[in-house]
C-alpha cells in the first residue's frame, strides 16, 4: 500500500510540474512580446504626438473636422492604436473629445473614431479670421489594441492549460483508486483461496510492475501452504494410526489384566493373604483402570486436534451425573485425602431435565477432578453444583499444590500438556464446544479453585429430547467475577 500511496503522489507532482511548466513558457513568451510590442508602441507615440499636435492645432484653428476624423482614422489602421483625444482650452477646460469606437466586423474587430464635441463651445470650428483662438493644451492618450489582446490571450491559455491538467490529475487520481480497489478486492479473494486451501485466482487487470510481483508471491505462498497442508494431513493420518493401533494394543492389555484380576480375587479369598498382597493387588487393578482412563484421554486429545469431536445435545438429570461422579471419586478416599460434593440449596431445576452434551460435560468434570487428585495429596478437594433454568454451575476447590501466577495464562494451552496433562487442555476445548465459560484461580502451595458455568436448555421428562450436532468450537476462556458465577 506505500508503493501505491508513492506511485499516486509521483503522478499528481508530474502532472502539475508538466502543466506548470507549460503554462509559465507561454506566459513567459508572451511577456516578451508584450515587452518588445510596448517598446515600439512607445517610440511611435512620442512621434505621433509630435506630428499630430502640430496637425490638429492647425485643423482646428482653421476649422477642419475632416481632417481631424481622417488623420485619427489613418492612426489606428496604420498602427493598431486606441486612442483618447482631449482638447483643452487656456483655461484648461475640455472644448472637445475625440475617441475611438470598436466595432466587431467578419475579419475581428475594427477600430473607427468619434468625434464629441463640447456643446458650450460650439463655435470653435467656425472660426472668423480676425479671431484668434488660444488653444491650452492637447492630451493624446494612446494604447496598443493588438498587444493588449495578445495578452489577454496569453491569460486564457494559461488559465486553459491549468484547468485541463487539473482534469488530467482528477482522472489519474480516478484511475489509480479504481486500480487500487480492484487489486485490494482480487488480494482478498486470493487470500481467502489460500487459507481454504483452493487455488487462488488470478490478480489479473491490474497492470503494475509492483502488483504482478504480489501476485506471484501469493501463488508461491499458496504452493508452499498447499505442500504444507498435504504434508500435514499425511502427518496426521500416520499420527492417527499410529495412536489407533497403540491405543488399541495398551487397552487389549489392560483388559487382559482387569480381567485375570477378577477370576482371581474370589479365589483368594478361599486363602488367607497378607494385607500387603492384597494391596498389591488392589494397586495393580487402580493402574490397570489409569491406564485405560489416560488411553481414553489421549484419544479424546487427539480427536479434539483433528476436530473429530461433535457436539450432541441430550437429556438427562444432571443430579444423577453427579451421583455418579461422586461413586467413582469416592473410592479415591485416603487418609489424609478427603472428597466431597455438595449441591446449593438455592438449585430451581426441580424434576425437570437438562438439555447439553451429557458425555462431553462427563469428560469436563472428569478431567478437572482427575488433574486435583494427581496433584493434592492432602487436604480437601470439594465439588459443588447448581442447577437453574438456563445454566449448570460448578466450583471445584482444593488444597494441592497449586500453579504460580506466571502459569495462570497458559494453563489451559496445549504446549502444557507435556508437563500438567492433556487434561487441561482438553477441558479447555470441550468447555469452548458446550459454548460455556470457564475460569481458574490459583495460588501456589495453597490449592485451587476452578469455576465451570455451561447453558442448558429445560424440558419436562415426558417429551423427547431433541438431538443437535454442531462442530462449532468456541475456546475462549471467560474470566468469571464473584457476582457472575453461581456456585
């Protein structure tokens, strides 16, 4: 956009240095002339008057108005002059006048004299000869018609000229808006050809060197991100198989183990075992159940990544959601460990059902109390919900390690994972796909606090739920103050 910002300014400075140059060079011609046409108009008038004070004081003295209007006749066509005559007496009183009158004609215009002649002395042609008249003084003034008009020519193509160049400037002006608009409209569509992945469309029309070099780094970025993305999806699929086929294997395997472990827990029995074994036993099944949850997650992880994961509403009592969270969470009693769920008193939901993606709401849940768990080893980790026509609430509080406060901004970020578990992460996409909001506050060495607050929608239990899909995943976390959340 500089380039064609510069361009533009270059145009409009030639344009009008082109123009003024132009118009100075004529007006500095005519100049010239109107100097050197001044120059000779000067000379021949100081011989005119010379002549023609001799000429009409005779005439008049003698009475001769013929010749007065011939000789001011033979003035003008032999020298292109306008006059003004004034004829004064002693006492310096205008007695008579004579002018020039211009007429248009077919070949420009014509100079012809008139005479006026004062009514209060009309007997001053009629001269007796005994009379003497003394005539003051005769005042010729003189100007050159022709230069006079050469310059008022030189004035108007002046004035011409600039005005067409100012026209010539508007329209480049016109033009290279035009250009630009085209080209910014064809980078946008070209733009949005590259990031869909589809080939872009020719920027063609535009007709600048700097707009075809544009356009031919665009076909070269839509090359390297075609490539990119090909190698990418190729990546990914191998990727997906790669963890299918893991996945697949570990969980066989974990079965195998659950599975040995429960036909031979009832056999033990019949024997008396030592506590330790027991609890051997006992912690192998709990790992064989972790590996199979963190197998679960991971593929979830991955599904979240490839944007597999759709959302779908369901009805259910969200009181038995919590029923049954509460029986799986319990059983992670320790003593130094204590678990507890709660629900506000103030809960309006009554008999009626919850309308949101029960199993990705599930996971949520899961995921924030499984991330508590591994990292509170004492203490209290409390969960408590509430239910309103509109909103699910949850706060999850504990008394673990907690994160520091340069952690807070990234803690639901995937380069995370590595270190706090794909958990966080994954709250963070399936919150942002119930299109709720989340929020986390925590101090380190003194626990954490985690607010979730997901809409619903309501129905009675003798209609059917509605079932909705949507790939739309919103990932924006919300910070929730006091006032807004509703534990």
């Amino acid at each position: 956009m500089i380039k064609i910002n510069t361009l533009r300014s270059l145009s409009i400075l030639l344009f009008v240095s082109i123009t003024t140059i132009l118009a100075s060079s004529q007006y500095y011609s005519y100049r010239q002339f109107s100097e050197a046409a001044y120059a000779d108009f000067e000379r021949q008038t100081v011989q005119l008057v010379s002549g023609l004070e001799r000429s009409f004081m005779f005439a008049l003295a003698t009475g001769h108005r013929a010749t007065i209007r011939q000789m001011a006749t033979e003035v003008i066509e032999n020298n292109n002059l306008i006059y003004h005559i004034e004829i004064k007496d002693s006492e310096q009183d205008v007695v008579a006048s004579i002018y020039d009158k211009t007429i248009p004609t077919n070949h420009g215009i014509s100079p012809q004299p008139e005479f006026l002649l004062k009514d209060r002395r009309p007997n001053i042609f009629d001269l007796d000869d005994d009379s003497e008249v003394i005539l003051g003084s005769i005042n010729l003034t003189l100007s050159n018609h022709y230069t006079q008009e050469k310059i008022n020519n030189a004035i108007g193509s002046h004035i011409a000229i600039f005005a067409i160049a100012i026209l010539l400037v508007l329209i480049a002006i016109v033009w290279l808006n035009r250009k630009t608009a085209q080209f910014i409209r064809k980078t946008e569509k070209t733009l949005t050809s590259i990031t869909s992945g589809a080939q872009p469309e020719p920027i063609d029309g535009i007709g600048i060197h700097e707009f075809d070099k544009i356009e031919q780094e665009l076909f070269r970025l839509w090359s390297i991100h075609s490539k990119q993305t090909a190698d990418k999806e190729l990546l990914q699929a191998q990727k997906k198989r790669l963890m299918d086929s893991v996945s697949t294997d570990l969980k066989s395997r974990t079965k195998t183990i659950t599975g040995l472990l429960d036909i031979i827990k009832p056999q033990l029995r019949e024997y008396e075992i030592p506590p330790e074994i027991e609890g051997m036993i006992s912690l192998v099944e709990n790992e064989a159940k972790t590996i199979n949850a963190q197998l679960d997650q991971l593929i979830d992880f991955e599904g979240l990544e490839q944007d597999h994961h759709v959302y779908q509403e369901n009805a259910f009592y969200p009181n038995e959601l919590i029923n049954k969270i509460d029986a799986i969470y319990s059983q992670k009693h320790t003593p130094r460990l204590r678990f507890e769920v709660s629900a506000d008193e103030n809960s309006s939901l009554g008999d009626l059902l919850a309308i949101t993606d029960e199993e990705k709401l599930y996971k949520v849940l899961s995921c924030v109390l499984d991330n508590s768990f591994d990292n509170t080893t004492a203490g209290t980790i409390a969960l408590s919900w509430k239910a309103t026509r509109t909103r699910l609430s949850f706060c999850l509080n504990d008394t673990g390690a907690g994160f520091r406060e340069n952690e807070h901004k990234h803690i639901f970020d995937d380069s995370q994972a590595a270190k706090l578990g794909m958990g966080l992460s994954m709250v963070k996409k399936f919150v942002g796909l119930l299109r709720g909001e989340i929020d986390i506050e925590s101090t380190e060495n003194v626990g954490t606090t985690i607010n979730i607050s997901i809409p619903i929608k309501t129905m009675t239990a003798d209609k059917q739920a509605p079932i909705i899909t949507s790939r739309a995943i919103n990932t924006n976390i919300v910070t929730l103050s006091g006032d807004n959340f509703e534990p």
